[in-house]
C-alpha cells in the first residue's frame, strides 16, 4: 500500500482541482465523494514552529545574540521539518545605539534566515532606534493604544544612517511599508500623502508617496485622489488607529499575547517568553577536560556550587574530553542538569570532542554549541579487562544507562531515541512525522508504536544503524535538533549568547587548594599519609611531648580531609575512624584484658583507611572498577601498614642510640635509659663494671622474675626488673607506681607483668 505524505498530498490535490477547472463538470463529479478527504488533507496544514522574545529597553549584545540564536534555530528547524516557521518580537519602548539595530534588523532580512517569518508586536509608543527593528519585520501588529515612529526623535539623522535606513526598507519585507512612509518617520519636514489611483479600466489603486511623487503623477495626468496624512514639520508616528484607517504599518491590531497567537494559528503556549528580562549576565565559564574520575567531578561540583554562590545567572562548560568513568560523567550531568533553569542556564560549548562521558556531561546542559567539525556521541559502556582489553559491559548495566539517556532526553527536550543510540550500537532510531502538524521527531520503533501520536515512521537515521554506536560532528547533531547551530569560535559564542565582545571569557582554574586535593589523592599521598600517620603514634609512645601525636592527628585529618574533597570518601569513613579510635582508647586506658575493643577499634580503623580510598558509586553499576579501586586503596594501606613495620624494627633497634632522639626518651630521676642495665651496687652478682649494655645483650630469660613498677603501667611503663631499667606492658588492669610485679611472659622486647602480693 502506498501512503503519501501530508505535503505530496497537497501537490496532487492542487493538480486534481485544476484539471477539475480545464475538463468541466464531467470529470469534477466523477471526484465528487473524494474531494471532501482531499480537503481535509489541505487544510491540516502544518503548525508553524514559532518562538517569542520580548525586546525591552536597549538592544545590547545579549538581546542582539538571543535573538540572532532563536532564528538560527527556527531555520534550521524549519529546513528540517519543511514547516514554517514563526519569529514573534514584541517590541517595547527603549534607547538603542544605532549600530546594533542596524545590524540586527539586516540579519532578520538575510538570507541566513528566509525561512523564517518576523513579527513585530508593538506594545507602547515606540519611537528612535526601536523603530528600525519593527520596520525590518515581515509584519507588523499593533495593540490599540501602540504607537511607533519618529526614529530621529525629532532630530535628523546621520546621512549613512539615513541611507542605511532606506536601504533596509527598499527591501519591501513588509508590503505595508515603502520608502516614502519611512521618510515621515526619519524627517519632521516630509510631507506625505496617501493618493489613490484610478486606472481607466477602474481599478483603484493606493499608494503612499511624497510630495515630490504626488506632484510627478499629477503632471503625467492620471486620475488621482489625494489625502495628507502627514504634514510638514510634525514628527512622522502613527498610532494603532491610524494604521488601521490609512491600511499602513500594521496587519491587525491585537491587545494580548493570546490574540497574536490566534492570529497567526498557534498554540497560546507557543507564544511564551522566550528571552528572559534580566540582561545583566553574570557569566562563569568552567572547563572540562581529561579523564572523568571521582577528583575530577568533585572538583566540577565545587566550581558549579562557587558559581551559583558568586550570583552567576549562565554557566558555560568548554568541554574537551574523551570521557572517563561512567558513573562520575551520570553525576556530574544530572548535578548540572537539576540545577533551576529560572536562575541559571547552562550551556556546553565544544570546541573539539565530547566523546563517552563527555557526551553525557554535555547533554545535562540546557543548551550545546559545537564547532562544526566538533565531535559528540560513541558513549557505548565498556570495562577494561585482562590485558587492558575493552569488553562490552552486561545487558543491565546497558539498560541502566539507557535510562539514564532518556532521562536526560525528557529533563532537557532532547530525541530519547537519539541519546539512547549514543550508548546502545543495537538500537536503530527512524525520523517520523506528525502527519498532522509536519512536526519531524527521531524515535526508535518502540517509541513510535507507544505514542498516542499517529506518527509516519521514514528512514533511518543514519549515524543509528546497527552495529554503530551514533557520533555526529556540529553540523549533523544541529539538523538532529541535539545541538543550536554551530560556532567556529568563542567570539561567535558569545555573540550567540548575547555576552558583551568586550568581556573576556576564561575558564575558571584550580586554585592552590584545588592542586594541594588533587596531590593529596594520588596513591603516593595516601601511602605516606598513612605510614606518617602511624610511626607519628609510635613516636609519641616513646617520646609523650604531645608534639607527634599532634602531627599524626595532622596526618589522618589531611588524609580524610583531602579524601572528603576528592570525592571517594563522606561522613561515613570518617565516624568509623573516630568509633575505631574510641574503641581502640578503651581497650588501652579503661578495659584492657580480652582485646575486644582493641580488635574492633583496629578493624573499624582499617576499613574506614580502605574505603576513603575507594570511589563506591561505581559498585552501585555492578561493574568491576568498584573492586579494581578496593583492590588497589588495600594494597595502597597494606604497603603503608608493611612500611610502618619496618621503621618500627628500626627505631626500637637503633632510637636509644640516636643523637639527639635518645636524649628525648623520658627516664625517671637517677635511673638509667631504657634499655641499660643498673650500676654493679643495684645487681652485685653481675659483677660488671657498670658500662652500659642493651637489653638485647642480656640474658632474655626474663620469664618469673620480680621487679618493681617506676611509673604507672596504662598498660605500658618503666619498671626495675632483676637490675634492669625495662618497658613493660600490664597484663590486665592498671598498676599504680612503686608497685611489686612478676614476669608473666616474654615475646621478643615484649614484657609482660602482673602484680605480686
């Protein structure tokens, strides 16, 4: 069965009726019972694409760039779609400089947008500059009590401005006004007047001319009836009332956004503001680029939520990247694309490549601008196996960023189709038509079968064919309606943005702070941190100043600190620390003996170390790069803890020897260091000489021996056991000073007491 589009029905039904017209009754009866559908089919016509911007006060660069941007798109859209296309300007009151009218008016009147067609809504007495826009439009609609004119506002202009002027109007976009109408509104002393003429077959004719054309028409002897309505030395504005009499200017005249909408057959929601009222930019330019990890989002995020705090009212991202992680890029472009499009608006600006998660990132702001040459898409999943080899992720995990894709689609008026095929190479996407209002979307087959819409499904879209994951460069994804026509450059960009061309755009860049996070998240950083942070406890046991056990409280802060910042740990890391350390405090100071809180507080420690230096969003995937960052912040933490022990063997080897340090180990008044045995008149029978000696030297059969405590055991301390001045470790509960103790066991340095009775 052959079906015909909306617009081959038309073409034939025109042909239909004028053969109906050259054959006679005959024929035009034989089509009698068809031409009641062929009718219907003529007058379904298509819904114009329409936008409506408000143009008030002064037409600077963002009014001159938003407006230039909304009729790029209505073009492109327009091409695409074969629909016509509406540009409705409602122009209000205001002092503009002559130059950015004149360049805008002759941008409405190029060839870059001849699909469009341009309204002009005069709401008040709109005189000067203004006027030049209104004049440049295809139509002009007035409300009652609107009036426009004067452009000189009772000055003459420049003769370059002048002849500028003409030159806009010589091009006869709007039929209701010609050069001798704007010659009132240019010059207080031009007299005009309205002839009508007619021809000697009696058809009638009305023009507006000048004096100097109403005298050369008298002279050649045409009938001619005149009327001034404009005389000499009265400034050149006419009022909605006056160009409806006179059957100049204004088409209709319409009191609300609504009747406008009606008149030109749109839906009142058509007709909403397009061009918010706040001119005054605040622009913050973020740029990102290389690889997309947890750092990398968490450092975006601050530079989102600074802006937002600095007032910014457009944020552009200048992305350049060929992705990264997949979770982290979903994060970061739901972080963007949640943020209150009624306070800011936030653009992509691609000079080169938004590939993978740089795509997705992209597609969470509310508008993209690529270079034509640009690339966006190929944002399939992938995981890095044995021998870097990529792998295609499971089907769930696809599905999961299929929906993620079409979410993005609905929150940002994007093809859910098109966004989908960035990831899945399986899905095909088809262009389909609204037979109704010629409206073009790209839906895949589900989406067409799915919708109440009667849509025509077409062709393919190619870039979406099978086994091919859909990238398209800056032209194509601007016909998709993915992207806003292209820029070749950041001037053109802000041009289209309406940012002033004497204000600089430069991407925000990391402070000090910033690069301190970024080092302190290295691998290196977290091993160092660690093993610091632990030999710091060690030393201050040795050496109870409070000096090291401030620098490893230092240790651990920038460790979590840096951790929290980076984005791979939160408050939960940080109260497993604080509970371990708790747990571990008393078992050493309040209920030592069985090693319940000790053994716990020690294992809260160590996970709480691990999972800092782990991004878990990625296990939420069910992908392997969760269990490749565990592996790696556990073999991080198991070099830390390895390294510690080594110092550790070193220090109780060689401290007490150490210039300097051994000075620094405390011993109670009269006694030796730790370590050396007492003079011959504390331990006779050894018959020494009393030179020092470690205890390492000494016989170590220690086992049963009785000494007594010379400071208090919480659990370690000093005690003098058989002669000698040692460390020693309480076996259960504290032991005050002075007290009688007895050797209970002997492991290595390691002595164990208990008190005697």
């Amino acid at each position: 069965m052959l079906t015909l589009g909306p617009h081959t029905g038309r073409r034939v039904y025109c042909q239909i009726v004028t053969l109906s017209l050259l054959l006679g009754p005959a024929i035009h009866s034989l089509m009698a019972d068809e031409t009641p559908a062929l009718n219907d089919k003529a007058a379904s016509a298509p819904v114009p694409i329409a936008k409506f911007l408000i143009v008030s006060g002064a037409v600077d660069d963002v009014i001159y760039g938003r407006i230039k941007s909304a009729a790029l798109e209505l073009q492109i859209q327009a091409e695409r779609e074969d629909r016509p296309a509406l540009l409705v300007l409602e122009i209000r009151a205001g002092s503009s400089k002559f130059g950015q009218v004149r360049d805008l008016a002759y941008f409405l009147t190029s060839s870059e947008v001849s699909r469009v067609r341009t309204v002009a809504w005069v709401t008040g007495h709109v005189t000067g500059n203004n006027a030049i826009l209104a004049l440049a439009c295809n139509e002009i609609v007035m409300q009652e009590d609107a009036a426009l004119g004067d452009i000189g506002r009772g000055q003459p202009l420049a003769p370059d401005q002048r002849e500028s002027v003409m030159g806009l109007v010589k091009k006869r976009h709007n039929r209701l006004v010609n050069t001798a109408l704007a010659m009132a509104m240019l010059d207080k002393d031009q007299r005009i007047i309205k002839v009508e003429i007619v021809s000697q077959d009696g058809v009638k004719e009305t023009r507006i001319v000048t004096v100097g054309e109403w005298q050369r028409l008298a002279d050649s002897g045409a009938d001619i009836h005149s009327e001034t309505i404009k005389e000499q030395g009265i400034v050149g504005v006419f009022s909605a009332s006056e160009a409806s009499q006179l059957g100049i200017l204004a088409v209709q005249v319409r009191q609300t956004r609504g009747e406008v909408a009606e008149l030109y057959g749109l839906p009142r929601l058509a007709l909403r503001n397009e061009l918010p009222q706040e001119a005054d930019l605040k622009v913050r330019m973020i740029k990102v680029s290389g690889m997309i990890d947890p750092l990398l989002e968490a450092f975006l995020e601050r530079q989102i939520e600074r802006a937002m705090a600095e007032g910014a009212n457009l944020i552009i991202f200048e992305i350049d990247s060929f992705g990264g992680r997949l979770v982290e890029s979903e994060l970061l472009a739901f972080a963007i694309a949640e943020l209150d499009s009624e306070k800011v608006r936030t653009v992509a600006y691609v000079p080169d490549k938004a590939i993978s998660g740089a795509a997705i990132i992209a597609l969470g702001c509310d508008e993209i601008y690529m270079h034509p040459n640009a690339q966006i898409g190929d944002a399939e999943p992938i995981e890095i196996g044995e021998g870097q080899v990529f792998n295609r992720v499971p089907e769930k995990l696809l599905s999961k960023l299929r929906v993620t894709m079409a979410a993005l689609a609905r929150l940002k008026g994007r093809s859910s189709g098109l966004l989908q095929a960035m990831c899945d190479k399986d899905l095909v996407v088809y262009s389909a038509t609204d037979p109704q209002t010629g409206q073009i979307a790209y839906m895949t087959d589900e989406e067409i079968q799915a919708s109440e819409i009667a849509w025509v499904q077409g062709h393919i879209v190619p870039e979406s064919r099978l086994d091919n994951v859909l990238t398209v460069d800056g032209l194509r994804a601007s016909e998709l309606g993915l992207t806003q026509p292209p820029v070749h450059d950041l001037e053109e960009l802000k041009e289209r943005l309406g940012i002033p061309a004497q204000q600089t755009l430069r991407a925000v860049e990391a402070t000090w702070l910033d690069d301190l996070i970024f080092v302190l998240n290295t691998r290196a950083a977290m091993f160092l941190l660690i093993m610091l942070g632990v030999v710091l406890i060690y030393l201050e046991l040795h050496f109870p100043s409070g000096l090291m056990g401030i620098l490893s409280v230092l240790c651990f802060a920038l460790f979590f600190w840096s951790r929290f910042l980076g984005g791979t740990a939160g408050w939960l890391e940080v109260v497993l620390f604080v509970i371990g350390l708790a747990c571990i405090g008393l078992e050493v100071f309040v209920v030592p003996g069985f090693g319940v809180f000790g053994i716990s507080g020690g294992l809260l420690v160590l996970a709480s170390l691990v999972m800092a230096g782990t991004s878990f969003a990625s296990f939420a995937m069910g992908s392997n790069a969760g269990m490749t960052d565990l592996g790696r912040s556990a073999g991080t933490l198991g070099a830390s803890l390895a390294s510690v022990v080594v110092i550790t063997v070193v220090l109780n080897r060689y401290l007490p020897s150490i210039p300097f340090f051994n000075k620094l180990i405390l011993s109670p008044p009269g006694m030796p260091k730790t370590g050396e045995v007492l003079e011959p008149q504390l331990k006779p029978e050894l018959g020494g000489s009393g030179v020092a000696a470690s205890i390492l030297d000494q016989d170590p059969d220690l086992l049963g021996q009785k000494g007594t405590t010379q400071s208090m055991l919480r659990p370690s301390g000093k005690a003098v056991i058989d002669g000698r001045y040692l460390d020693v470790v309480s076996e259960g509960p504290f032991i005050e000073s002075g007290a009688s103790i007895e050797v209970v066991q002997v492991v290595g340095n390691r002595v164990v007491v208990r008190t005697t009775t």
